[in-house]
C-alpha cells in the first residue's frame, strides 16, 4: 500500500509550538516547522485538540533530560485528537479523513500537524477535546498501575488523586479491589471519596495521615512529583514499589521514574475511550486554550490557579 494524503490545505507550511531551550514557558514559541510525512506504519494528524500535562512542565524546565533530552525543533505534548490526513505504508482500517486520538510518547502535539504510531478512534459522542485529554493520563495511569502490580486487597498510594492522571488510576484501583489513600488539595477531597478513595493532604503531616489509616501501604504511585516521594519511600517500607511520573530525585532515592513506551500500557488508550463513551469513565474537567498559546497553559499550569486539564485548540475556519 503506498502512502495516501491529503494537502495541507490552508497553511502552505505547518506551524507548531517549538520548545527552544529548557527553562522558563517563555521558550515556548510559535513558529513554522518542517512538514511531516508519514513514515510506515505512521499516520498523520492534523491536530484539532491536544493535551498539557505536568510531565509537559518537568520536560520544559530540563527536570528530566536523562529521560527526554532536548533535540533540535523539539515540540512537546503527549496527546493531540484530530482528523487524519496522510497514511504511511503498511496500514489497514484507518483512512484519510478518520477521525482519531493519539498517544505520542515521542512527543509533538503542540503543533497543528502530528505524526503518530498509536492512536485509537474518536467515537462520535465524545469532543476533540475530551479525545486529546484522555491519552497519556490513561496511558500513564494503567501503566504505572501495571508496573506496581497493583493486587486486590493492597493499599495503593495515590500522591496527585485528583490530577488528570491521578482521578483515572484512583478509578481503576479502586476497580481492581485495591484500597486507595489519595493525597490532594482538600478542595478535591470530596471528589476522591465519590470515586471510592480515601483522601489526604499534603504536608508536613502526610505521613502521619496515612498511618491514621492504614498500618500499611503496599505500593505509591506519584503522579504529582511534587517533593513528595521521602514520605512516600517511608511510608513503603522503601523504594522497590514507588514509582513517579515526573520527580527529577526518582534516581537517587531509588524510585523508578516510569516514562511513556510503546509496551508500557498497549490497550490503554483503546480501553479508556471505550470507557470515556460509554460515560464510565470520569476525568478532569478541561479546560481550553488556543493551540499557539502553549506557553500560557504552561504558565497557568505552573502556578497552581488552574483547577482544570489544559487543552490546546485548533482555531477552525
């Protein structure tokens, strides 16, 4: 099968949001990029929403460059939703024109075009922009769940419960008959105790929280990375089940910094859409930006005043 595409239409050369060196969300900035061209097995996306994460945040500020070393033109975003318009060699059941969300460990939703190697349909009840918030949360979620070996009856630690990520493992711990302690703003406290989890506060007194609860925690899951991971490491017994998302200490405290693979959580995105339709599945409420002002989401995200997902835009004609 040889590669099927449509053009570019409006824009004669695609633009996207480049990440230009690591530090502040100011090195975040619009600018024309090369076109892409779908590799076999690859197709491409002309992104009409994407996701903004934390991890996002971690990549940007260079907290993570053992793990996401800065390449030239690099433009970040783990998850875009959009419209099919080129398929590369080798595929069958997706075509031109399909509508699609996909998961993007090697990065690059910021912009207007994507390519991408995973990715499941949208169903036509669900909105470009709840597709392009679900994939690396579920991805994340179900992966790291996975990794912790997470067992009916353990008690799993959730630090971050009411993140994008954090509200989806909540659900699917509790699902598998795991007891759930999950640490957020008190804010979201009554939240978690709807998705069936016990919550906590951060703090000094974390660790003496928990241990109010339960004599034991089993495993952590950090889906924060906010400077949590001693107290979590205490709480565990030790480091062998404590896996983070983002904390940049993860190696020298001996946790396992879990990043995004193609074999981390194959089905996930699948299953989570599946679970998204049918309106089983709850997620941070969204909130939107214009796909050309990352760097705003980053700010926003950053300073904490924001209670909702970011997702970036498309303007549409």
């Amino acid at each position: 099968m040889t590669a099927s595409s449509q053009p570019f239409g409006e824009v004669a050369v695609p633009s996207a949001t480049v990440l230009t060196g690591y530090g502040p969300p100011e090195m975040l900035r619009w600018r024309e990029v090369r076109p892409l061209e779908p590799a076999a097995g690859q197709i491409r996306l002309r992104v009409r929403a994407a996701g903004v994460g934390p991890t996002d945040l971690a990549i940007r500020r260079g907290d993570l460059q053992e793990a996401f070393p800065l390449a030239a033109d690099a433009v970040l975003g783990f998850e875009a939703a959009g419209i099919v318009d080129a398929v590369g060699d080798g595929l069958d059941g997706v075509a031109v024109g399909d509508e699609v969300a996909a998961w993007l460990p090697g990065l690059g939703g910021y912009g207007e075009y994507v390519l991408a190697s995973a990715w499941t349909t949208k169903p036509p009840g669900v909105s470009f922009v709840d597709a392009a918030a679900l994939p690396a949360s579920v991805e994340a979620a179900v992966g790291v769940l996975g990794q912790l070996g997470i067992a009916p009856g353990e008690t799993v630690l959730l630090l971050g419960g009411a993140g994008a990520v954090g509200i989806i493992a909540t659900q699917l711990a509790v699902s598998r008959g795991a007891t759930v302690i999950a640490a957020a703003n008190p804010r979201d406290h009554e939240l978690l105790r709807e998705l069936g989890a016990t919550p906590v506060a951060y703090g000094a007194r974390l660790v003496e929280e928990v241990r109010e609860i339960t004599p034991r925690v089993d495993a952590v899951m950090d889906a924060a990375g906010r400077d949590a991971l001693p107290a979590a490491i205490e709480l565990a017994g030790g480091p062998d089940r404590v896996i983070t998302l983002s904390d940049p200490r993860a190696r020298k405290l001996g946790v396992t910094l879990s990043a995004p693979t193609p074999d981390r959580a194959p089905r996930a995105v699948d299953d989570g859409m599946a679970l998204l339709a049918a309106g089983t599945l709850r997620m941070k409420p969204r909130r939107e930006l214009p796909l050309d002002d990352a760097a705003e989401a980053h700010r926003l995200l950053e300073s904490g005043v924001t209670h909702h997902k970011l997702v970036l835009v498309a303007r549409t004609g």
